[in-house]
C-alpha cells in the first residue's frame, strides 16, 4: 500500500485514533490542521527535493517516484537538471524546507515557474502553500489506491 504521506505515518495513525467523518481526506487533513507548528515543518521537510539526491540514488519512496516520472522529472536535460538544483538550493536556504507542488496536476516547464515564482513569497506562506500541496498530493494517492 502506498504511503498518503512521506515518511509521516503518524497522521494517518492519529486520523485512525479519531472518529470517521466520512470523508478520509477531511479525516487527515484535519489531523494535519491541528498538529504543532513543528510537526507541520517536520512533515514538509519529510518530502524529497524534487529531481534532487534521492531520484539520483533511487531512495524516492515508490509513490513520489512515480509521481515525479509522471511530470518527467525522471528525464531532464542537463539544463534543466541544473535549473532545478539551482531552485532547490535556493528554495531550501531561503525557506528551511524543500519546494513542494503536486507534480501530477503540472509539467516541468509549471513546476520550474512555480518554483521561481514562489520564492518571493514569505515563509509563513510558502508553508500554507506546502501542506495546500500535500494536501492534494494525499488527495490523488487515495483516489489511486480506492
């Protein structure tokens, strides 16, 4: 079965622990709304760069790896290997934590834009926009393992 989140079993552990709404995506996305500041930045930072050290050396989770194969993530030139590093870096030293957009609903030419776009945003933001991102990335592991 697939992971819903990287590396962070202990929403869906939590989700388990509560009473069902019905709606299982509500159910985590609850969980993740009221977790601690630190838990929320440790879920982020649980996420892989993406075409970073782990597509290199095939540590992707299985999920995350289809999911970036899926935008081609897993067939870059040298230039845009280079474009996407830059941005990781650049990304990780300003915000603590690496980029995340669900790879799935765009291309490499959307996620290289958005990358470059999000940077001018504040910290407080960006981790919104992030756990917004996980959320639709958990969204679109469900509906695949329904």
């Amino acid at each position: 079965m697939t992971a819903l989140f990287e590396h962070s079993p202990w929403v869906e552990a939590r989700a388990d622990a509560r009473p069902s709404s019905g709606d299982r995506h509500a159910d985590l996305m609850a969980v993740v709304a009221t977790a601690s500041d630190a838990e929320r930045l440790a879920l982020i930072r649980a996420h892989p760069e993406l075409a970073g050290k782990a597509a290199i050396d095939g540590t992707l989770t299985q999920a995350s790896a289809a999911e970036q194969a899926s935008a081609g993530l897993d067939r870059l030139t040298a230039e845009e290997f280079a474009r996407f590093h830059d941005l990781n870096t650049r990304y990780r030293a300003r915000f603590g934590f690496p980029f995340i957009i669900c790879v799935r609903l765009t291309d490499k030419a959307g996620i290289l834009a958005a990358m470059a776009a999000r940077l001018a945003n504040e910290r407080d933001v960006e981790i919104a926009t992030a756990i917004a991102e996980i959320g639709k990335i958990t969204k679109l592991r469900l509906e695949g393992a329904a």
